[in-house]
C-alpha cells in the first residue's frame, strides 16, 4: 500500500509539471464558467426573486460555475493517459515495478488537485461579485474539498475509456455526459418550480445533491442534511467510476 501511494504521488507530479508547462490550456476551464456565471446572474438575478424566491442569485449560481470549471478539468486524466498510451510511455510505465493502480491513480490525484484550485479561484470571484459565503473561510475549504472530490470522482468515467479504448475522442466523452446530468439538477431554478417529470429526474440525479450541498455552504451555512447527502452521492460515483477504472485498468495491463 505504501508503495502504491508513493507511485501515485510521483506520477500526480509529473503529470502537474504537464499542467506548468501548458498553462494555456487552462484559460477555457477558468474563462468558460466565469463567462456563464456573469450572463446568467445578469440575465435572471434581477428577476429571481420575484420568479423563484431567490434573493441571493449570485450566491444560487456560485456552484453551478464551480461544477462547469470541474467538468472543463476533469478530461485531463483521461487525455493525458492516452497519450501516454499513443507515445509508448504507458508500456514503459509497465514495465517498472510502479504498483499499477498508481499509473491510473497518479493522473486522477493530480486532476483533482487542479479542480481544486481552480475551485478556489472560481469561488473568490464570485464572493468578490457578491456571492457571500454564510459557512465562512471554514466552509469555503469545505467547497472546495467537495469540488476537488467530485472531480477526481468524475475524472474516473474518462481515464477507464481511455483505458479501455486508448482513444481520445472515447475520453472526452466523460466531459459531454456530465451537462446532461448538470441541466437535469436545480442549475437555474429550485427543483420544487420544475415540471414533474423534470422533478422527477432532479431527484434521481446525483449532481443535484452534490449542487445543494453546496449551495447550503453559500447561502445557508452548516446544513448537516445537505451535506451529507452530497457526499453520499460523491462517495457513490467515486465508487462507480473507480470501479471503471480498475476494469479499464485490468484489461490494458493483462
């Protein structure tokens, strides 16, 4: 195990040192979601209030640009194992005594530590916009934490296909199924205002708790419930999608 954890820490720096030396290719998981958040706050935030009973619409769309940074940066684990593939550097990797749940492991950790600070980043603009933060400094880390998480959670569906596959355009798939699951969650509006069948699929959603949660730690502060449930269904994916992963994993090294 602790040879594993060593393996995984070295290669989560190696592939971060990928991340220093293109730092371009991180402009659209910053731009993208703070380009969003403005024009939605502009174009409804006026009118929540009146339409759902949001005052607070800044702080209601917080997360949700969160999770649109988390989903931009959460395909590098899978396009960079592809290439790694591509070049021959997996087959090298494997014929090393690297544990080899760590050739996989070292991406997903580095992935998430770059949601991580991205997250960061995304959450001090929109306090400096007006989100306001009711858990404070404490339930800041807590959202970040809860991003970071849910990322490496996700980043899992795009490195088993690239596993699986050793193709790009398989990767990125895992980036395409994850606005389904964020425009069928309370995105826009409170899911009580939503069309029963439109409920319906809100309620089976796994993001929408994840968006509530943190949407407690914005607008309400400590909500033990929400919480709760947001890790819940972050603990759930994680265990689905690294279950992928290993079955991607087994099937590239047999």
């Amino acid at each position: 195990m602790r040879h594993a954890i060593g393996d995984t820490y070295f290669l989560m720096i190696r592939a971060l040192r990928e991340t220093v030396r293109q730092p371009a290719l991180e402009i659209g998981n910053v731009f993208i979601p703070i380009f969003f958040f403005a024009v939605t706050v502009g174009a409804i935030g006026n009118s929540a209030a009146r339409a759902f009973g949001v005052d607070n619409y800044t702080g209601f769309q917080m997360p949700i640009a969160v999770l649109q940074g988390v989903a931009g940066a959460a395909g590098v684990a899978g396009i960079g194992t592809v290439t790694d593939i591509e070049r021959g550097y997996f087959d090298k990797l494997l014929l090393t005594p690297a544990a080899r749940i760590s050739l996989a492991m070292g991406r997903l950790a580095a992935d998430g530590v770059r949601i991580c600070l991205l997250s960061a980043f995304i959450l001090v603009v929109g306090i400096v916009f007006g989100s306001g933060l009711e858990s404070g400094p404490l339930g800041a880390v807590v959202l970040v934490a809860m991003a970071g998480s849910f990322g490496l959670a996700y980043s899992g569906i795009g490195m088993a296909l690239a596993l699986k596959t050793g193709s790009a355009q398989a990767a990125q798939l895992g980036f395409l199924i994850f606005f389904p699951l964020l425009f069928l969650s309370p995105a826009f509006a409170p899911k009580e205002f939503f069309a029963p069948w439109l409920e319906f699929l809100a309620t089976i959603n796994p993001v929408t708790y994840i968006v509530e949660g943190m949407r407690s730690l914005v607008l309400e502060g400590w909500d033990a419930a929400a919480l709760g449930k947001a890790f819940a269904s972050i603990v759930a994916m994680g265990a689905f999608t690294m279950t992928l992963v290993l079955l991607g994993l087994r099937s590239r090294t047999a």
